[in-house]
C-alpha cells in the first residue's frame, strides 16, 4: 500500500466520519489502535483538521462502507492514476535520532566488504561526517569496543536502491578495490585434479626391506655362503 500524505489527519478524518473500528483505522494510517482511540477521546491531534482520504483519491467510500459492514475487513487504498515523484531532500541526509547510534555499525560493515566505496560516498549514503569514518576505519572512535559489522539497509539506515546506485558508481571508477568472492571447488573439479595426479608406485623389497629380488653379493657361484 501506498504511504499516505498525512497519516494522523487521515485518521482524524475516518474517526469522525465513518463507523471504522480502531483496528481497521490503524491499520490503514499505520498507527497504533490506542493512539486512534485516543485521537476519538479527544486525547491526541486536538484540533487538527481532517483530511479526507476520498477527495483526494487514496480511498473510495464503496470500500470504506465494505469495511464498515466487516470489521474484520482491512482497507485497500486505491491504486494512483498519477505517480507522484520522489521528492529529494536538499543538504545532509536526516537519520532519525534512534537510529544514529547504528551508523558505526553500518560504516565498519562498508568499510569492510565495499573498500571500493570512497568515503565521501559512505557519508552521503549513511548520512555521516569523514572524521566518523576515520574514526571506524582506524579504531579511534570511542565506542570501538561495542561496534560489529551489520547491513546498513537491515539497519533502516538506507535503501537497496541508493546503496547499488553508489555501488555501481564506486566499482565503475575503482573495480581494483571490488571484493571478488572465492570460488568453491565442485566435486567434478576435485575429482579432475585426483585423477591427473600419478598413481603412487608400488615400492619394491630392496626400496622397503634393502633386500634384492636377484641373489645375494655374499652368495658364492653354488649357493653357499662365504665363510
């Protein structure tokens, strides 16, 4: 489902004027059941206006009045006929406040297994300073005891898509740097190299014992031995 445009108001919105559950409500603006309840007891968003979700083409009525008959029903925002472009931030990415503690972890992980990428690239990406990374990179940084290596997408920090855009980009201009994975021997490759190594041959009793297979140099021409 589409992200709405103004979540709370959106609420505001369906708590007074339709028979929603709670439920159904926080479901849709991504809320919490309690913090919707609170928006109907006047708890929370006081004298925030309303935002009608049908005007403006995220929800129909004929699926709120299906959802209205069937509490158990969940809403379907309706598709967009017009794609709304991505808006881009000026000046320095923002990281919310909770996450800014898992940027080391993030850095130490692209320092790691992307030395490809610059450190102006790491920074515009996770949204940090240079002095930051140097402080990962040669373990000055003050928290260097507690920092382990983790995905900074798994992290929240930033999105697939921006970090294989600075991927492509940093491997086009260094691909020296790029970690090539190692390659697993396959059983057909082992077997290969088995069967060209020479078949070890069979030792003799003069190589094992020091004992000629011929007669004895202390044997005399019929067999008896020199006194």
């Amino acid at each position: 489902m589409a992200e709405l445009l103004m979540p709370k108001a959106t609420a505001v919105w369906l708590v007074e004027n339709t028979a929603l559950s709670f439920e159904q409500i926080a479901a849709f603006c991504g809320l919490h059941p309690l913090e919707v309840q609170a928006i109907a007891d006047g708890e929370v968003a006081t004298g925030m206006q309303g935002l009608d979700p049908v005007a403006n083409g995220q929800l129909s009525w004929a699926e709120i009045e299906r959802c209205t008959k069937d509490t158990k029903a969940r809403l379907e925002a309706s598709a967009r006929t017009v794609e709304v472009p991505e808006q881009k931030r000026k000046g320095p990415k923002y990281t919310p406040i909770s996450k800014r503690q898992d940027k080391p972890d993030a850095i130490a992980y692209l320092l790691r297994y992307h030395p490809e990428l610059s450190d102006a690239q790491i920074g515009k990406l996770l949204g940090t300073t240079k002095p930051t990374i140097q402080a990962v990179r040669d373990k000055s940084h003050w928290n260097s005891s507690s920092i382990r290596a983790q995905h900074p997408v798994q992290l929240g920090l930033c999105t697939m898509k921006d970090m294989n855009a600075a991927l492509i980009a940093a491997r086009a201009k260094r691909p020296e740097l790029v970690i090539k994975p190692a390659v697993e021997e396959t059983p057909a490759a082992a077997d290969a190299t088995t069967a060209a190594e020479p078949a070890p041959a069979e030792k003799s009793l003069t190589d094992v014992f020091g004992i000629s297979s011929g007669s004895d140099s202390g044997d005399d021409s019929d067999g008896r031995y020199d006194s």
